[in-house]
C-alpha cells in the first residue's frame, strides 16, 4: 500500500511540476513584459480603465514604432547621433556593444545558433553538443585561422562557454537549432 502511495506521489510530481513552472514563468513574464508601460499607463488611466496586457501592447507597438522609424533617414540619423553618444562611455560603450552583437545574431539578418555543431574533443572520446557562432577567427591572428567558435550552453542554465575548435573536430548536425537547445538544455532528457 505504502509503495502505491509513494508511486502515485511520484506521478503527481511529475505531472503538476512541469505544468506548474510553465505558468509561473508564462505569468512572471507577463507581469514583468506589462509593468514596463504598464505602470505608466495604470497612473494616467487608473485601475478602473487599466486593462491587463495593454502594457505589452503598447511596448510592441512603440517597439516596431522605432523599428519603422529606423528606417528613415531622420530617424535613422537621431539613432546613429544615440549609438555614437553612448560608444563614447566608458562602460556603457562595453555593455552596449555587447547586447547590440547579442540581439542582433540572434533575431537579425546574420542569425548565429543556426547551425548545430557536434564537436569532437582532441584526444578523448567524448562529444560536446553546440552552435556554431562565428566559422572564420582569422581577426584573432594565425594560430586561431583553422578554428571556428562554438557556443556551449550548460544544462539547466542559460549559461555557457564559447570554445575556440580546430574546424577537423567540429561536424555539422541536420538538426533544428530549436531541437539542439531543447536537449541541450533538458540536461538531454527533452527529445532523446
């Protein structure tokens, strides 16, 4: 009896947690996704007219808002004076480089993460799942010229290590970069 109890305890973990954590995220990104407006336009339409998820709205639409304006020549200038202004900080410069790089390989026209690598480790066995990022180093000098960086998330984590590979240990996989990640990230128990 004590082993059926303990069975279906288990069973329920394995049930309730997954769905319990994708609606806690779900809801803490939108809370977070509809404060950023959302604040603001609560105090100017109080709580009484303040419908939730207007926040996010407005935040999408002022998003591809700038996007449109970009676009054009005015805009396009009063964002380069922005971006000009801002390499001139110190760390600002640093830290806005960086994001700038980040967003723009993810979601713009030279997409890295898309191809899926499987790197073979010198001397050893054991394979490493990644992505490739970036396929030709020769910027950093002659003994990086034969080698292409692979990006490495940790299991569990949104974290990882960038490895510089000779290109003979890396093999393209014919998988999704969306499939890659999921196993990746699931510490390989998703879509084994």
């Amino acid at each position: 009896m004590v082993k059926k109890l303990a069975k279906y305890w288990v069973n329920g973990i394995l049930t309730i947690v997954p769905i319990g954590l994708v609606i806690y995220v779900v809801v803490q990104v939108f809370q977070f996704l509809d404060g950023l407006l959302g604040k603001s336009l609560r105090k100017e339409l109080g709580d009484g007219v303040y419908v939730p998820g207007l926040g996010i709205l407005v935040t999408i639409v002022l998003i591809t808002l700038i996007g449109w304006l970009a676009t054009y020549w005015f805009s396009a200038r009063v964002i380069e004076w922005m971006e000009r202004l801002l390499q001139k900080i110190p760390f600002v410069k640093s830290l806005y480089s960086i994001i700038k790089e980040t967003i723009g390989s993810i979601f713009g026209e030279k997409k890295s993460f898309s191809k899926v690598a499987l790197v073979t480790m010198p001397n050893n066995p054991m394979k490493v799942l990644g992505f490739i990022t970036v396929e030709n180093l020769d910027a950093l000098g002659d003994p990086l010229k034969d080698h292409i960086a692979i990006y490495v998330p940790q299991t569990f984590q949104v974290a990882g290590v960038t490895f510089l590979i000779p290109k003979e240990h890396v093999e393209l996989l014919d998988i999704t970069p969306e499939e890659a990640m999921r196993f990746i990230l699931s510490g390989g128990v998703s879509g084994s």
